[in-house]
C-alpha cells in the first residue's frame, strides 16, 4: 500500500520522474531502492558528491581521540538510505563487473568484506547523484 503512494507520487511529479529513470539506469538499484532513494533523498543531484554520501550515512567518520586512531565508521545521515543502498551494493557486486572487480580489489588488499560493500554503496550513491544532476538516464 505504501508502495503504491509512493508511485502515484512519482508519477504525479516530473522532477521524481526524471529521477527515478535515471536511478533505474543503474546496476544494482531496484524499483524498491528507487522508491525510497526518491522519498526521503529529495535533494539527490543538487548536491556534491560528498555530500550526497555523507546525507545517505556513506562518508567515513573519523574515530580518533589525542595520539589514539581507531577505525572509521559511517554515521550521521538518513540511516534507511544506507540500508537500501547496502542491499543496491550487494546486487551491484554481483551484476555489474567493474563494481565487482572494485569490491574483490578492496577485500584483497585487507578490506573488510562489509567497509567494502559500503564503499561500493557509496560509489553507487555518488554516481546516482552525478547522473541525476546531469539528467543521465541513458543505459550503456
């Protein structure tokens, strides 16, 4: 039922419309990830890049306190966001080659498998957020 409000707003308004098409362009993003990225991340291509990471919970943080430097971790943005676009990551290593041979690279080189998925979801937001600011939403 929320789904369908949620479409019916879509399809109400021209500039979600435009962003979702450009949304579906990408590997990984679903209709369910599109549906969310579209409701609750209104300013998606009005933005930088670092910011459009850092508004879906996706930018590192830093956890250091005097000489003591402990590992970074994602925090202070719209927490459903980063849910979704874990799940968009996980679909993306699996489906599009460069965002996988992106993930295996970080796992090899120490990464933990779940800093490299949010790397991968952050990759993802940053391209969704460059294409929507350049109404890029031709499939390559």
């Amino acid at each position: 039922m929320l789904e369908e409000m949620i479409d019916k707003l879509i399809k109400a308004d021209k500039e979600m419309q435009a962003k979702a098409r450009v949304l579906k362009s990408i590997v990984g993003v679903a209709l369910q990830t599109i549906r969310i990225l579209v409701a609750i991340m209104p300013e998606l291509g009005k933005m930088s890049g670092k910011q459009a990471a850092s508004l879906a919970d996706l930018a590192p943080r830093a956890n250091e306190s005097g000489a003591k430097a402990k590992y970074r971790f994602v925090k202070g943005g719209r927490p459903k966001s980063r849910q979704i676009m874990f799940m968009a990551a996980l679909s993306a290593t699996k489906h599009d080659e460069k965002l996988k041979l992106h993930y295996q690279k970080l796992v090899q080189n120490g990464k933990k498998p779940i800093v490299a998925i949010t790397a991968i979801a952050r990759k993802i937001i940053v391209i969704a957020n460059a294409k929507i600011r350049d109404n890029v939403y031709l499939i390559n």
